[in-house]
C-alpha cells in the first residue's frame, strides 16, 4: 500500500569512445518521497480504535468494512458543538478530516479509498476539544504541523491551542499524549479560538523535536487500566493518563499552552469498561498536564510539590476487579533533584521511592479513588 522514503536513481551510459572505455555517471535525488496506492487498509486488531482515513473524501463504513446497510459496527462521532458523543450508523456519512472511535469485533479487514494528497491540507477546528485526524499517508511529527500560520508549538506558547494532542494507543488501549500522529490515526486537540486552522503538508517525517526546556525539567506521566481480569472484557477496557512535572517556565497557576484538561473523556463516552485519571490542583480541576515552577517568589527553591490525582472507573468494573497504576520519568539531566512518593488520601504511603521503582506498577481493588504524587527536594539541594 505504502512505500516510504523512496528516492529515485538516474544512470547515464556513455558510449564507448575510440579506446573502448564506456563510461556510467549516476545522481541520487535529493529528498526522499512516498508511493501509496489510493486503497489502504483499516485497523483490524479486535477492541477499539481512534481511526481516520489517510485518503482524501467522504465514506461510508459499509462500504469500508463491506457491509449491509441494517449491519453496524460500534462507532461514535464527538461534535464539538454540542460537546457530544454521536453513534455513526454503517451508512452515515464520515468526513475523512474526522476521527471516530470504532470497536473493531469482525473478522474481514476494511478499505479505506479516495484521493492522496499532495499539496498542504487544511483542517478547521472551532473552539473546545475537536476529534480530527491523521489526513496524510505518512506519520505526522506535530512539529511539522502548522496552526494559524505557527508551528505547533508556537501556537502552544502562544495560547491558541492546548500544548498535547491527546490519541488511542492501542498496545496499552490507554489514551496518551502524542508527539508522533499515525497513519489512518485520529487524535484530539484542543483549541480556545474558533475558526483555527491546522495544516498538515505532505513531505517525509522525521522524530518531532520537542520544545527544550531549563536543565531542572522533569515530566512524569502516570497510566491507570483495569488489570487484566484474564477475559475478553480487558481488551475493551480503556486508560488514560495524566502528566504532572517541574519546568523553569513554568506558572504555578494554569497557563494556557503549559497546562492542559482532559478530553472530554466521561461525558457520555461509548466505553463500558474505562479507568479515567484527572488531576486537581490550585492550577484547576480535571486536568490532564499540570506543570510547576521549582521557584518561589522570592526565587528560593520549592522543598516540597504534591499532585491530587482522582481515579474514577465505570460502573462495568466491579467492587472486585483491579486497577494498575504505572509511572515513566522523563529527565532532561542525569541529576535528579527531588525524591517522588505515593501516598492514598489520608498520607498512607503506597510507594516509597517512585523512581527506583519506575518500571514497576501498583495495583489496588476498586474504591481507591484518589492517589497523591509528591515530590520533596533532596537534601543536598535545599538552601
């Protein structure tokens, strides 16, 4: 379907001149380019996915998936108007700018067709959370993206978007954070203005480069998913994340383009079985990303941050089943300057040392419905 980083070599022969001596001169283009079919496959692996089609029109998910008008896969729409989850019927209409959630249970795989793009593709987004997609046979680094004229980025800092595109990772079914979008990937992205546009040019993709911050910088993202119960519930079990952390740039309060909420994730969401993690904090409630300054005011250092993350399961999940918690640490030095514990609401510790411990997790029963996250300055580094 897709061939990618192709170049295209050019041999010129020479005829033999009066010595007999033939001689072959050879140039390699310059940039590289993709070779795709205008059919591509869907997804197939069973349980939800967060899907758009990488080809330019509109379809129809009886024609993708070649099915009768009366059958149905479970899908859903979100409207941004309304700021609801709509069921998409096997013969509506489905605009391939959209993402869409569907829960893949046949066994025939689907084809997407219509038209590749090779110029710049635009996608208007209003104010809100908006569940768009991927519309380019290639992954998309978000840094190649363009809103309003700014690089990612820069429309981040500049308070027109939210800072994460937020998508569907299927190996885990937890919805992440994004820096890399996928093909025939949808995502969420979230914007304060009405009328934003987000272009997406068509070229080879290389590793997004994040905005580098001060050496003091540190991000740690925590996962929550129902614990395998051992039965084909889990692959229909959802997670999320949150993401807390320091920055040199920081705004102890939420600042547009540093913090971030979540997706509107529990309202009215088509999942049976989902784990939804959000953070409160003097910054706002029901956030995804929230960032702090490791200053105070009078610049001495913070000794001591804690994050208040809520737990919430659907009622599908019982008094019984477990939930797993884990945790991965991003530095951007080797030199940690903090000690990071977790502790239950009433400052009963779960675990002690959450970087020695980072590639370990911790499981509780349900009816543990809030965890705190502190991080405390290391001796050595306080005065």
């Amino acid at each position: 379907e897709i061939i990618n980083d192709v170049k295209i070599v050019a041999e010129i022969y020479e005829h033999a001149d009066t010595t007999g001596t033939q001689n072959v001169y050879q140039d390699t283009s310059d940039y590289s380019f993709i070779i795709s079919k205008d059919i591509i496959s869907t997804p197939s692996s069973y349980g939800w996915h967060l899907i758009s089609s990488p080809l330019e029109g509109e379809y129809e998910l009886n024609d993708v998936f070649n099915m009768e008008d009366v059958d149905n896969l479970p899908a859903y729409d979100y409207d941004n108007q309304s700021n609801t989850f709509n069921y998409v019927y096997s013969n509506d209409i489905v605009d391939s700018d959209d993402g869409i959630y569907l829960k893949y249970d046949i066994n025939d795989l689907g084809y997407f067709t219509g038209n590749v793009l090779t110029e710049p593709h635009t996608v208007m987004i209003n104010s809100g959370w908006n569940l768009i997609g991927n519309p380019l046979v290639s992954t998309v680094s978000i840094d190649s993206i363009k809103v309003n004229g700014y690089n990612w980025y820069d429309a981040a800092e500049n308070g027109i978007i939210s800072p994460v595109p937020v998508g569907l990772d299927y190996a885990t079914a937890t919805h992440k954070g994004l820096n890399d979008i996928k093909m025939k990937d949808g995502f969420w992205m979230h914007s304060y203005y009405d009328n934003v546009t987000v272009s997406f040019p068509p070229h080879i993709q290389i590793d997004s480069t994040p905005v580098a911050g001060g050496n003091n910088n540190w991000n740690l993202n925590l996962f929550a998913r129902e614990a395998d119960p051992g039965n084909e519930d889990y692959s229909n079990s959802i997670g999320s994340e949150v993401v807390i952390g320091i920055d040199e740039f920081a705004d102890n309060l939420f600042r547009n383009g540093e913090d971030q909420e979540i997706i509107p994730f529990s309202i009215g969401n088509p999942f049976e079985r989902y784990t939804l993690l959000r953070i409160n904090s003097d910054a706002g409630d029901n956030l995804y990303r929230d960032l702090r300054s490791p200053l105070n005011q009078d610049s001495s250092h913070e000794i001591s941050y804690s994050w208040d993350i809520d737990i919430e399961v659907s009622p599908n999940i019982g008094e019984l089943d477990s939930i797993r918690l884990n945790w991965e640490m991003d530095w951007e030095t080797e030199t940690t300057y903090y000690n990071y514990s977790l502790e239950d609401a009433v400052g009963n510790v779960l675990v002690e040392d959450m970087e020695k411990d980072e590639d370990s997790e911790f499981t509780f029963l349900v009816g543990l419905d809030n965890v705190i996250v502190i991080a405390e300055l290391k001796d050595e580094y306080i005065g």
